[in-house]
C-alpha cells in the first residue's frame, strides 16, 4: 500500500480529549475517531488491526472445537423476560421500540438469544458438547464511557457459549476455555492471567478474568508472583491432554481482582504477593442451568429423563485489546506493534522522494514485496524526512526499511527494528532474504 493511496490522517498536535497514552496514541495515529461519546469509527490502521486480533481469536476458539455462527446486534426483549434479566440489566441496556411498539434490545450479551437458539435446534444429549461463538458488536450504556476504546459503550466482543449435558462435563468445558485464552492472548504477544472475579450480571459460581498488568488498567488484582512463570510452553498443550492439571496449577496459584481478593487467602511468602492495576481483556463464566431453567433449553439424557443443560459463556474484549496492547506496548515516540497484530509488518520510506536512484530502488522493494504477497506501507510522500521518521515511530511498524541518498549510493540499505531500535544495514540480496525469513 502507497501511503500516498491511502487514509493515514495522523494528528500533529496531542489530542484533548485522551487520558490515557494508548488512547492518546490512537487518535495521533490515525486508527479511530470517536463518533459520539464512547462509539468509535475504525479509521484503515485500525480497522487492520482490530482484524488481526477477531483472526487470532477465531483461530484459537476453531481450534478448541467451538463453532462460529453469527447473531444480531438487535434482540427482542420477550427472550430477556423470559431469563429474568430484562429488568435486572438497568440503564446499561439501551432499549428500543419498533414501529410495531415491539420491544427489542442493542444486545450488551448474548446467553438469551444462543440458550433459544439451542433449544429450538438441539434435544438431544447425543450433540453435546457444544460451544457455539461469534464476534459481534456489543452496547452498554456505561455510565462513564473513558480512554477511547478500553471503555466503550459499542465495543467489539468475541463470544462463546458452551453446552453440556451436565455439571462435570461443563467444568470440562470451562477448562478448554481456560487453556484457550491463555493461548490466544500469548498469540497476540501478550502475557494475560487468569484471576479469579465476581461474575456481576452474567451471573453463576465461577468466573476468572483476564488481565493485563498495566498503570492504566482500571481493575486493581493482586497476585502471587509464581503465576508469571507457569506454562510457559501453553502453545504446545493439546487440548485432547488433562487439562485439569494445568488449570489446577493457575488456580492453586493466589492470583484475585479486586473484589474477590482477601488476604487471608493468600498463604504463600508476604513478599511474593503483587498488589498492581491490570486491564481485562477477556472474562470466562460457568453458570450452570442460569438460563437454561428459566428458559426450558433441555435436552434428552440416554434413560430418555429431560433436563436443562450446563452452561458457560466466554468474552474476550476484542476492541478494547487494540488499547491494551498499545497500554503495554509503547515508547515516548509512539506505539510498538507486536508482530502478530501489527496493520503491516514493514515500512518502507522513501527518504528522498524525486532523487531517481532513491525512487528506483524503493520501486523494486516494494514490488518485490507484492510479489511475494507480503503487506507493506510504503511511505512514497514528498515530506521532510524528519516528519517521515517521526511518523513511521509514531505508527509503529515493527521493522522500517528506509532508504536515502547515503545508503544508495554505498548499496547499504538500513533496516531499524522498531522495538529495540537496532539498526541493521543490509545490501539488496540481504535485505531480500531477511524478508523472506520473517
Ligand atoms: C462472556 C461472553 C460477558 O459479557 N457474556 C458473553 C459474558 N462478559 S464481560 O466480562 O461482561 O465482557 C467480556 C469482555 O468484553 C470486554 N468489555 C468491554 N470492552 C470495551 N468496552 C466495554 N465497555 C466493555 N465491557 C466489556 C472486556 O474485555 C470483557 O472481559
């Protein structure tokens, strides 16, 4: 892509509105903007990303076992009276009336419409287990909408929900939850854990979050340091393996968001015990029969007695993940983009837009690179190359391939890796090959 065929509007001047850097970072950008308090449009580089992450996630929930299927953003109030919800939800839920005075809903959730779907679809024992998910935009009218899109009121939530016959064979289910998140935050190059929260509105016995460690993070959880270091090879568990055991390991481990965390629990060393802010980015629930009862979503056992089925639901905070990967990865000239999510993987920059040598080569760089089918930004503008630098930094691209006049002429061409700043100078057949190994 030609940055001079693209949309790019970065902003010179800091935007006011930002409290927090990875939002302030977004704006400058140019990924987003917000359309009206806490609802976002998703400008090009962000839209790439916010893609990177929903793939990661699909992938990882494919793997897993679970089904993708896609429900609306738009329910009908009558499924939510039906689980008793409908009321308890309060002024989060923005309420709708169609030209019918029917009452309908911009979903905040979906364990309503997926227990109807079940139960219209599947009767017997015989089809479980199953875990359907989607990814779909999600509204709540919060109450504080803040830093950009870690706080939306729309937001883009990947979400699963599983069904088994009964309460052991949903802990199971659970579980495969569990080993999925920490290997789907991993592939985003993230080291997310898993701690144990209250389930608030979606309710049930069992919930773990998430969490980022961050400054920014508005949760406050505290932990016992050991749980840094476990599985630290969670990419090769199979998930056909006794997951019962890892899961044991995390959950021996103290690790409690605010509202779960009582230090009378916690009986390892004082010293080892981490009191920090973290951002949550996902959150798993088991709840059992919660909806499955009140809504008649049961299915046929083998001595032919009917009974609701064993539920769970699973979020991962697909928009707000855009901010907390810039919250954690980040320096004082802008975002650092971890491989696996970054919009493109390189950045060329014509340092000397109109010297023919410099045009010539960038030309052949960047041919070879669509050739191979590899996404490249190309920074072809006639600009300072000051201002180039400086927004190729700001952008974040994880390896910059910038050529000027210099570097031309020696047949040496730089290659800076955005996170260490390390720069390599390679001649063409290096460069090439480099590219190549990625
Ligand atoms: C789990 C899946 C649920 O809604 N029902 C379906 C369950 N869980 S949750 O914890 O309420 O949300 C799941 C994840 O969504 C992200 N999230 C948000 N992101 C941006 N702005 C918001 N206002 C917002 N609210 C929730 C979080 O990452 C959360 O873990």
């Amino acid at each position: 892509m030609k940055l001079s065929n693209y949309f790019l509007p970065v902003l010179k001047e800091l935007p006011k509105e930002a409290e927090i850097i990875s939002h302030t970072l977004m704006l400058r950008s140019g990924m987003c903007q917000q359309a009206s308090s806490g609802i976002y449009s998703w400008l090009p580089l962000g839209k790439k990303v916010l893609d990177n992450i929903e793939k990661i996630t699909k992938e990882e929930m494919n793997l897993s076992g679970a089904i993708e299927i896609l429900m609306p953003t738009i329910q009908s109030a009558d499924i939510w009276k039906e689980s008793g919800r409908y009321d308890d939800y309060g002024k989060e839920m923005l309420r709708i009336t169609d030209r019918n005075k029917r009452e309908l809903l911009f979903g905040p959730t979906n364990e309503e419409l997926v227990t109807d779907i079940f139960r219209t679809n599947v009767k017997s024992y015989r089809e479980l287990p199953m875990n359907l998910y989607h990814t779909q935009w999600k509204f709540r009218d919060e109450l504080r909408p803040r830093f950009g899109v870690m706080r939306g009121r729309e937001f883009l939530m990947k979400d699963a929900y599983s069904f088994d016959l009964d309460y052991i064979n949903s802990i199971k289910s659970y579980n495969k939850m569990f080993i999925a998140y920490l290997k789907l935050f991993k592939k985003m190059g993230l080291k997310a854990l898993p701690m144990k929260a209250d389930t608030g509105p979606i309710g049930g016995d069992l919930s773990h979050e998430f969490i980022i460690i961050s400054n920014t993070g508005e949760s406050n959880v505290y932990f016992d340091e050991k749980i840094l270091g476990l599985e630290k090879n969670i990419e090769n568990i199979d998930y056909s393996s006794d997951l019962q055991k890892i899961i044991d390991k995390y959950t021996s481990c103290y690790a409690a968001t605010d509202e779960k965390h009582d230090e009378k629990n916690f009986n390892g060393k004082k010293d080892n015990l981490i009191k920090t802010k973290g951002i949550e980015v996902g959150h798993i629930f088991h709840f059992g029969q919660k909806y499955s009862k009140p809504m008649n979503a049961n299915v046929t056992r083998d001595d032919g007695v009917s009974v609701p089925v064993f539920m769970g639901s699973y979020g991962v905070g697909v928009s707000r993940l855009v901010g907390a990967i810039i919250e954690s990865s980040h320096d004082e000239k802008g975002i650092i983009w971890p491989k696996q999510v970054a919009p493109f993987l390189f950045n060329l920059i014509n340092l000397k837009v109109g010297d023919e040598k410099c045009d010539t080569i960038c030309d052949e760089i960047y041919n070879y690179f669509l050739k191979n089918n590899f996404d490249i930004l190309f920074d072809d503008k006639d600009e300072s190359p000051g201002s180039k630098l400086a927004r190729a930094d700001l952008i974040g691209m994880p390896y910059q391939i910038i050529i000027g006049p210099k570097g031309v002429k020696e047949g040496v061409y730089d290659i800076k890796l955005r996170d260490t700043q390390e720069i390599k100078k390679l001649n063409i057949e290096q460069l090439f090959n480099f590219i190549l190994n990625i």
